[in-house]
C-alpha cells in the first residue's frame, strides 16, 4: 500500500501514514521511519508493531515537498516501501530511497 495521505485543512501539512509489511520485517522487532524530514534519525520516529506484524506510523509533513524515506529495522538494515510512489538514488550510495510527495 502506498503511502496515505490527508491533507488537513487547518493548516499546509499532510497526515501521512507510513507502512512496512510484516514480510519486510520478518526478524525485526522494531522498525523506524527515517528521511531527510528528521535528519535521517533511526530513533525519532518508532513504528507502532501492528497485530498482523505490520509497522506503521503516522507523521504530518508540510505540503509542497518532496520527502525521501526508508524504514530502519533493529536488525541493523534498511527497507524501502515495497509500493513507495517513486525511488530515487541516495546521495553517495549505492541504493535507492523511497520517494513520498506531499
């Protein structure tokens, strides 16, 4: 599922929920969302384990940007949204970032 989206109409953000799949996350016990939104953080922001084994996360992110975005897990790797809206390369590595536009 990509990335939902609600724009709120009190102020120029959007609610954004972020989800990896439990497949993605087979061995990890805690997964992060990390992007250039928080400085790349791998602890900012902790995804809620959901009962299917899913992690997810809701975040607001000013409107008119584009946000880069991978899931960092305690194992010690990083995951891309399976169904991210567009991957871009990452500055100085050999990987891709998802892509999220607001």
């Amino acid at each position: 599922m990509t990335v939902k989206k609600r724009y709120l109409t009190s102020k120029p953000e959007c609610r954004c929920t972020f989800v990896l799949p439990a497949e993605a996350a087979r061995e990890a016990s805690t997964v992060a969302l990390a992007g250039d939104f928080n400085d790349w953080s791998t602890t900012s922001h902790p995804m809620k384990r959901l009962k299917s084994g899913d992690f997810k996360i809701e975040i607001n992110l000013p409107v008119g940007q584009q946000y880069q975005y991978r899931f960092f897990t305690d194992q010690g790797t990083w995951e891309n949204d399976w169904s991210a809206e567009a991957y871009v390369p990452a500055s100085g590595l050999a990987v891709d970032n998802s892509l999220v536009t607001v």
